[in-house]
C-alpha cells in the first residue's frame, strides 16, 4: 500500500478545469478540485467513489488505475454530447471561479443522469445489447486496453457477464492474462472475485498460477471490500443483507469524513451528514440509511457485532443442513448391492448394543465436525469484529479530534477578521485625520511609535541604540531655530520631492516591521537594505548646512538595521529563541528611531508650506 505523492501531468479537475485537484472519482476515472469533490460527495458512493490522492491510502493498482484513466481522456466519455453538439445544446462546462451552484447543476447533469455521456442506438432488444457488450467486454480485459473496457462498463456492461461458451467471467479472463489494471477496474464495477466458471476455478485459483502473487492477496483482499462477499455468500434473507449492506456504506461514509475534515480547504464546504438518496432504493431504505447517522459510534459497534453474531448463527445453520444432506447421501452410498443372496449361515444377526454403540460413535463424530466448524466460524467472526472495532474507534476519535481543531480554527478566524477589521477603520481614521492636518498620511507611523513591550522586552531596550541620548538633545538644539527657519526651497516641487522620499522610507519601514515578524524572516535583510536607500535618496535632496547632523544620525541608525536582521535569522535558523528575541527588539528599536525622525522631518517642511 502506498500513498499518492507525485503529482501526474494532466492533474486537473475533469469537471470545471481547476488545477488543485487533489481528489479523484474512481469509477468516473478523473481527478477532481475540492470544491467538484464535494459535489460527487452529495451525490452518494453509488454515484461517484470519491478518494483524496493525499489523504487515503491507495493500492498501487488502483492508482494506476485511476491515473491512467485519467490521462487517457475517459472524461470524454462522460463528456462526449457536450465536446461533440455543445454549442446546439446551449451548455457550457464550468470553469474553476464559477460559483458552487453552477458546477452542482453541471454535475450532477454529467454524472447523476449522464446527459452527455456516449449511448449507442441498438436495434436489438435490451437482452440482446447486453449478451453483446458483455461479449466485447469478455474479449477487451484479456488485453491492456484499459480505455476500452472502461467505455462497455460506462455503456453498461455487465462486470459479472457470463460466457456461455467460453463457461467463464471477464475477471476470470483479466486474471488468467494477469492484467492487474483490467482487474482493479471490474472490481470497482462490482466484479466478484470468488464467482466459478465451467471448471469450479474462481479468480483468485487463476491468480495463484502465475509468479507474483500480488495480483491473489489483491482478489482476496477486495472481497474485504465489498461486504456481501463477505458475509452473504450462503444467506437468503434480502433485509438482512440490505441492513448490512447499509451498515456497510455509513461506516465508509464517517471513514471518508475524517479524511474530508483534516484538509484544510474543506473547511468552508457542505458537509454530507448522512448517506445521500439513493433513487434505485425504496423510500422506506432511504429513510433507513440516513438514521444510520444518528447512531453514536458504541451504537454502531452494538450494531455490526449483533449482524456478526447473526451471520455466524445463519451460517452455521446452513452448514448443518449440508451436513445431514452429506449424511443422508452416505447412508444411501453404503446400502449393499443385492446382486447375490446370502445364505442363512453366512448371514449373520448384528446385537443390538453393537448397533446402539455404531450409532452413538457417528452422532459423535458428527458433532465434533459440527463443533470444529462453529469454532472455526467464531475465530473468523471475533477476527472480523476485532478489526471492525478499532477502525470504528479510529474513525472515531479522528473526527472527534478534526471538529474540535476545526472549531478552534473557525474562532481564530473569526478573531482575526474581527482585528483586521478595527485596524482597516483606525487606519482610514488616521489617513483622514492626517490630509485634514496636512501631514501627507505620516501618522501611519504611529503603530510603530505606540509598539507595546512584550513579555520577553523591558522598556530599557530604547538604551541599546548607541548614543541615543547625545542624538536626543542635538535634535532638540536643531529643531530650536524651527520658527525662525525661512521657507528651505524656493518652490513647491522641492517640498514635495522631500515629502515623496519621506514617504519612502515610512513603507520601507512597514515592511521592514512585517518581515521580522513573518515565520521565516527571509526577507528581513532585504528590507533593511531598502530603508537605507531610501534614507540615502532623502539625504542627498535636503540641505546639508541645515540637516547634515539629522541626516548623520538616520544614517548611522540605519547602518546598524543590516546586522541585526542577518542575525536574526542566523539566530531563527538555529533555534535561539533569546537571540532571537534580543535581535527582534533591537530592530524594533531602530526602526522605532527612524520614524520618529522621518516624522519630524515631514511635520517640519509640511509647516514650511
């Protein structure tokens, strides 16, 4: 067994086109998007046999199955009226950013009531067709034509089809020929693996034959697959073996939900909470079926014990009745033949306590078979029962776990919009409030002034910048002569070249802030580089007799901002969370500095306007 990892050239939605799909329709053999997915999920298991290529685990065969299906365009059958009349029928296939209902419509059109499948017009009668396509069928799986099975099984042909003349099934024939993907197909169609031919041989005696015994343990392992060859093989009673049959398809039903819920585009989807309707189904079946989903997990355990120990009582009933069949049959067999007559003397008169002991010896003996089979039987049973229980259990506790982590996730979502969304209305507030005060959107800056201390950083971090006090009361002599300050450029578009390099350096900034804090801090050092930039660009439009200490500062400020991203991330690669710490405050520090620098350079040449 193994799972799918590699991805197939033609890995695209067969329904609406989309490029992620990482699901497929094993009986419809195409790949599906999530969304599509979901859709065939609606539909029933007896519609579409939805597996995820990432979640589930896969037998190689079958996978190949599927894939070569796929990439050998058996979309076109399902397809075939559409690509052949589309524009007469007015019908347009989805794509992948239409919505849900769209592709539900075109879906279920394509696949419930196959109103574009291929059909061929027979004159014959309905018998004759089938005899005919299950001829075809009987010849195509000898063969490693997968294509064109796969178009008699979608034309409706028989995967149990019996050959009279040949006296044997198509799987007989794909095993005898070992061709493993012409198996896996007929066994998804409902082929039985355990059917004789004209010989008494199954499939799996025909499987035996050859080298590799893989293509035997994969026949006797889909007979786990289908329950009735299970448990039904010598039942009679219909309801019994519809309840189990139903039983059967929820337990697969909660085994795919665990699966749906851990991928995490499924979130926003429609779940299926019961086993959809049927249409070949009585309405009284239907209604039964989805009861099933009500039944907590130790219900269902009650419920498939109780039909274990029932097929057992069956069974062992029918194999007493063949018994006293096998008994009455050898007393017939041992009657002596009266070709001659015994003589008086040669006759002899057996007593009646050695009849008495011949009788009781065969009662005996017949039930010690009688109580070596029922003992075999109850091994099977508990064997049976034993792995039903633990996967009940770990479909179980899987789901259990997955809703939980879905509704912690749901409320962190929620969380999360509720913040981006009072952030977007104090943003819009301050960007409003700075054009009416002229201050050209600056104030943004102050989610980087206002920065809350955190559990790991004191306030004395400020004191690490080197000569912060000294760059303090320089600032502090140069903004003295502020109001005494004439107009610094003789024209409006000198301003607005200093305003626009201002600016620069607040976005760099904002994204210097973002990258530290990103998961991989990748682009920290990047950032860095940009905020110098810009702070270079600025210095060389303004006055160097009156901005030169301010811009001396800015610099040397930003020249530090290099070295501590590159060790912040030589210290995230390593793990160093107190490094990593250390270095994160620090580059807050500096990035804190230069926007309060940044914003008083823009409040003094807005005010020189």
């Amino acid at each position: 067994m193994s799972r799918a990892k590699s991805r197939q050239n033609l890995e695209v939605c067969g329904d609406c086109g989309a490029l992620d799909a990482t699901w497929a329709s094993v009986n419809k053999g195409i790949l599906l998007c999530t969304q599509c997915c979901s859709i065939h999920r609606s539909l029933g298991r007896h519609i579409s046999q939805v597996r995820s290529l990432l979640k589930n685990t896969w037998h190689p065969h079958q996978l190949n199955m599927v894939c070569s299906l796929n990439n050998n365009g058996a979309n076109n059958i399902w397809e075939h009226v559409l690509l052949e009349n589309g524009s007469k029928l007015m019908k347009k296939k989805p794509n992948a950013k239409d919505p849900l209902s769209v592709k539900h419509e075109y879906i279920k059109a394509k696949h419930q009531h196959c109103a574009f499948a291929f059909r061929e017009n027979y004159e014959d009668g309905l018998l004759s067709v089938e005899n005919e396509l299950g001829k075809q069928l009987h010849a195509s799986v000898r063969t490693p034509n997968l294509e064109t099975s796969f178009r008699l099984l979608a034309l409706g042909a028989d995967p149990n089809y019996f050959h009279d003349e040949k006296g044997s099934t198509p799987l007989h024939v794909a095993a005898k020929s070992d061709q493993k993907l012409q198996v896996e197909l007929l066994l998804v169609y409902g082929a039985d693996p355990t059917c004789p031919d004209n010989h008494g041989k199954t499939p799996i005696d025909y499987a035996r034959q050859h080298t590799s015994k893989d293509l035997a343990n994969r026949l006797i392992e889909s007979q786990s697959d289908n329950p009735k060859n299970e448990f039904f093989d010598i039942l009679n009673n219909h309801v019994f073996e519809e309840l189990a049959m139903d039983v059967y398809d929820e337990v697969d039903r909660r085994e795919m939900e665990a699966i749906w819920l851990s991928c995490a585009d499924t979130t926003d989807l429609n779940d299926v909470p019961f086993l959809p309707v049927d249409n070949t189904l009585s309405t009284t079946r239907n209604q039964g079926r989805q009861k099933l989903a009500r039944f907590s997990t130790p219900e269902l355990k009650s419920l498939v014990y109780d039909i274990l120990v029932d097929t057992q009582r069956r069974q062992m009933l029918s194999e007493k009745g063949s018994m006293l069949q096998l008994r009455e049959t050898s007393v017939v067999d041992d009657d002596p033949l009266y070709d001659s007559v015994a003589s008086d003397e040669d006759y002899a008169m057996v007593p009646e306590e050695e009849k008495e002991k011949s009788t009781f010896s065969d009662r005996q003996r017949l039930n010690n078979k009688d109580s070596v089979i029922s003992l075999d039987n109850v091994s099977k049973t508990n064997q049976i029962l034993e792995q039903l229980t633990k996967q009940l259990k770990n479909s179980d506790s899987t789901i259990t776990d997955l809703r939980a982590e879905v509704t912690k996730l749901r409320q962190c979502v929620k969380i999360l919009q509720n913040e981006n969304f009072e952030l977007k209305s104090k943003l819009s507030q301050t960007k409003l409030s700075s054009r009416v005060n002229g201050d050209s959107g600056f104030d943004s800056l102050e989610f980087i002034a206002e920065r809350p201390s955190s559990m790991y950083e004191t306030r004395e971090g400020i004191a690490k910048v080197p000569y912060w006090h000294a760059m303090k009361n320089q600032l502090k002599q140069n903004d003295q002569g502020r109001n005494t300050t004439q107009s610094l450029y003789s024209s409006p578009q000198d301003r607005e070249t200093v305003l626009q390099c201002t600016e620069q350096i607040t976005r760099t900034i904002q994204q210097l802030c973002r990258s530290i804090q990103e998961p991989d801090k990748e682009e920290c050092v990047s950032s860095a580089e940009k905020v110098k930039f810009s702070i270079v660009k600025l210095a060389s439009h303004l006055s160097k007799e009156t901005e030169a200490e301010r811009m001396k500062l800015m610099l040397e400020v930003a020249s530090r901002l290099q070295p501590e991203c590159s060790a912040l991330q030589t210290s995230h690669r390593k793990g160093d969370t107190k490094a990593v710490d250390s270095h994160f405050s620090n580059i807050r520090d500096l990035a804190f500095h230069l926007a309060k620098f940044t914003k008083d350079i823009v409040t003094k040449y807005s005010s020189s306007q």
